[in-house]
C-alpha cells in the first residue's frame, strides 16, 4: 500500500458515446468493412467497449484509390495557406474536444488519465498546430515543397492519438493523402479522429483510417499505389517492411523499438534523478519505445539511489486508469502481459535479484506492479531485451568511458538519458552515445519542434520537427 491515502478522483465516461460497432473511414464516410470483425477491449477491467471492422485487401484498395484521387485532384494542387486552415480547424477541434479524447484513450488504451489529459491530447493539438505554420513555407525546409503522394501509416497502441498526429500532420501539411491503420487494440481514438475530420469539413479521401490486425497492414505496405510507408512499432515488424519495400520507389521511415540507457553519475541532482528514473521507465506503464529500461548508475552513488528509488516505488497508485489520482494504469492487452511476466521470471531465473513496489493489484484487467532488479549483468535478456513494460534493470559503473560501452553495448539506438551536475560531462557522454535522442537532466521530453528517431535497429528517419517534413517531400532524405 502507498504511505498516503487518497479519495477516489474517478473522471466520467459520461464525456464519451463508445458506438457499439464501428466500420471504416474511406473517402470521408464510414462504411461497413469486407473482412471479419473484432472486439476492442478495455485493458482495466476486460470489458468488451465495440465491435470494429477488419479492413481486408478490397478495402485498402478501396482507401488507397481514394487517397489517389483526393491528392491528384484536390489536396496536392491546393495552395500551402489553404492546406493550413484545415491543420489549424483539427487542432483546435482537438482542443475544444480534449476531454473527450483523454478519457477515451483511457479506457481503450488503459493508460491513467492524467497522462493522456496532461500530456498525449495536448501533444496532439500541438503537432496540428505546429505542421499548419509549415504548410505555406515548405520553400524554407531545405526538402523543396513536392509532396510524395500517397502515404500508408501503421501506428502501435502505445500512444495511439499520439503516434497519429506524429504521422498525420507532416504529411497533411506536406500535400499528401494518408491511408492509415491503428492498432488493433486500441482503434477508438483514431476512429474519433476521422468524425473530427469530417467536422473540419476535411476533403474526402485526404485521411482515410482502416482498421485492422496485421493482414490490413501488410495490405497498405505492399499496396502499389502507396508511395510512402511510415511505421512505428516492433524491431521484428518494421524489418519485414524493409523486405517488403525493398526493390520499389517507396520511401520508408521506421520508428522501432528501443533499450534505452539512463545514466546516472555521482554528482547528479539525487531527487531530481530519482524523478528522472521513475519518469522514465514508469510513464505509460512502461509502454514507451524510448523508456529508460536500463538505470546505470555510478558504484558509489548506486545504494543510495536504489533507496530512494524503492523509497518512490512505494508510492506510485498502480489502479483505476481513470482516477486522477493513478500512477501506473493497465497493461494494454493480455498478450504483453503474458511477455512482461515471461521476460522478468526469466531475468530471475538467470540469477537477478527482483524488487516489486508493494501494492495491491485489482482482480480483473491486466495489470504489473513496477519492478525492478538489481544484480543484473549485460549478459541477462532483461538487460538486452525490449521488455515493453514496468520492469527496470539496473548495472553500476565506475567510470564515464564504461558507462558508455555499457550504454551502446545493446542492438537499439533509440534514446538515452544522463544525470549529472557538469556540462562537460553531458557534452563529453552524449557525444559517445549511439542514440537517436539524448536527454541531459531529464527524460522523455517531447516537443512538435524537435525531431525524434533512432538509430541500428530502433530504425531510421525522423519525426517531429523540420527534419519531419522530410519524409513527406520529395527533397527530403528519409
């Protein structure tokens, strides 16, 4: 049990009309899929939210055609400054409709309220707002200002507005037409996106949702009408896309997944740290592609850190993802539930020594109380392997030259983060890190200005930022 006590703070899902079923969104309208149908599940409770319609081959063609229209005829010739008055009607829409869409990423997503309220929705307006002031200057890119075409987009179900926006806005801003698929644990959002749309008087075709399971996205990678495919999701994933596209005119990026290194020496600002890591590894449930999931800390500084850590641990509110007051929600599906549980018996099973934060988890729902272990080397899967979940490693280190072999001694390169009271320690280490982004004093910190990607095998290209507009023009490099 947490040391404090706290009242129930539960937000309403009064805010939110769940629909029974749902279909596809092709060509402005939602229309019936050809393919079977699916169940969305609410990870908190098991409770069964809507039936939602599997897009087959026949309707990815379907969607890809009218993405080809819509781009040949109306969005690729329209002007820059009129593209922008759409990006600037969805975000403010999104705004005027945040409520909304937080509480019901909770429920399909199972992340806490709080996160989806504070920082996804906000995140999201923000991405629209920032790639409409592109639209009419991507003259100044340095990409020139010819759109790709049509852009196929498979986003996860970690964020899934989140990862949404990252795709939608640069390309809309771009002067392309997308035809994107949401995970098929969490399509409610992006369902929610498309009334948005129309509500922005959006031209059919221009964004067209398919909802699915792996099959669907293999359909839109492998399309030949889709000129540009954009992936955020498994390692394993994302190199079959690269197979898939490999030989064909069509540009890819890929975002995937990560073991990033959080490096704490020991000067570093304890408390503040000590946030750092929690913040780190904890947010989302851990269901972060760029989660600290590996602390290293420096040998003399290492006990102490651990105590204050578990200290902290010990009063994150594992619950209810719609009480204000949760720290740590749900599990997004019993499927990475039954891997998280497999990979930390496993790191036992190879002689690290495990620490639970002590807490009552409820009965029903998917649920991981946050962990961590000590005692584990380089050699352990824990320390190698995307865990994906609540579960910290942790190795020590004595100087600054091995925590960097430490830290780059895995196969992703997608973040990292360091603790430390010198900037010239800060310049010196992030200098040496193989990794798409370094945070100094602080982790995950995300902004629409600032670009984001990995390196080795957490992928290639960037999002967010002008270095985005890139994979959507045809100067661009990804």
């Amino acid at each position: 049990m947490s040391i404090f006590e706290y009242a129930p703070a539960p937000e309403s899902r009064a805010v939110v009309d769940i629909k029974e079923s749902y279909g596809l969104f092709v060509n402005g309208e939602f229309t019936p899929g050809g393919g079977a149908s699916f169940k969305t599940v609410n990870p908190a409770t098991e409770e069964v939210l809507a039936e939602v319609a599997e897009a087959d081959a026949a309707d990815v063609d379907r969607a890809v055609k009218a993405a080809r229209k819509a781009y040949d005829k109306v969005w690729g010739p329209m002007p820059g400054r009129e593209r922008a008055k759409y990006l600037y009607r969805i975000a403010r829409i999104i705004q005027e409709r945040s409520r909304e869409l937080a509480v019901l990423e909770s429920i399909d997503n199972g992340k806490p309220i709080k996160e989806s309220r504070d920082v996804d929705v906000p995140t999201v307006a923000a991405h629209f707002f920032y790639y409409a002031g592109w639209a009419d200057k991507l003259e100044h890119s340095g990409y020139g200002t010819t759109p790709i075409g049509v852009a196929g987009q498979v986003i996860p179900w970690n964020f899934p507005l989140l990862m949404l926006a990252w795709k939608v806005a640069p390309a809309l801003a771009c002067g392309n037409t997308v035809v994107l698929k949401p995970a098929e644990t969490t399509p409610l959002t992006a369902l929610l996106f498309a009334e948005i749309c129309q509500q922005a008087d959006l031209p059919p075709g221009v964004v067209n949702i398919l909802t699915g399971a792996g099959e669907t996205g293999r359909a839109i990678v492998e399309h030949p009408g889709v000129d540009k495919v954009a992936f955020t999701g498994s390692t394993e994933v994302g190199k079959a896309i690269a197979r898939a596209v490999a030989g064909t005119d069509k540009r890819v990026t890929l975002e995937l997944g990560g073991k990033a290194a959080n490096i704490v020496f020991d000067d570093a600002p304890m408390d503040q740290a000590v946030e750092g890591i929690v913040n780190g590894i904890f947010f989302n449930q851990g269901h972060v592609c760029c989660a600290g999931s590996r602390l290293l800390v420096q040998e003399s500084v290492a006990e102490e850190v651990l105590e204050r850590l578990k200290r902290r641990m010990g009063t994150l509110r594992v619950g209810d993802p719609l009480d204000k007051n949760t720290d740590v929600g749900a599990i997004n599906s019993a499927g990475q539930l039954a891997r998280i549980r497999e990979l930390s018996d496993i790191g036992e099973a190879e002689g690290a020594e495990r620490w639970s934060a002590p807490c009552e988890l409820p009965t029903s729902g998917y649920w991981f109380a946050p962990t961590l272990f000590t005692g584990v080397s380089q050699a352990h899967r824990i320390a190698r392997e995307e865990i994906f979940g609540p579960v910290l490693s942790v190795l020590t280190f004595r100087t600054p030259s091995e925590a960097v072999e430490k830290a780059n001694n895995t196969p992703y390169g997608l973040s990292a983060g360091i603790w430390t009271e010198k900037g010239s320690r800060i310049l010196e280490v992030a200098g040496q890190l193989r990794a798409g982004v370094v945070w100094a004093n602080t982790f995950n910190k995300f902004d629409p200005t600032s670009p984001f990607g990995g390196y080795k095998e957490s992928g290639y290209g960037r999002e967010g930022g002008r270095h985005g507009l890139a994979a959507y023009l045809k100067g661009g490099q990804a």
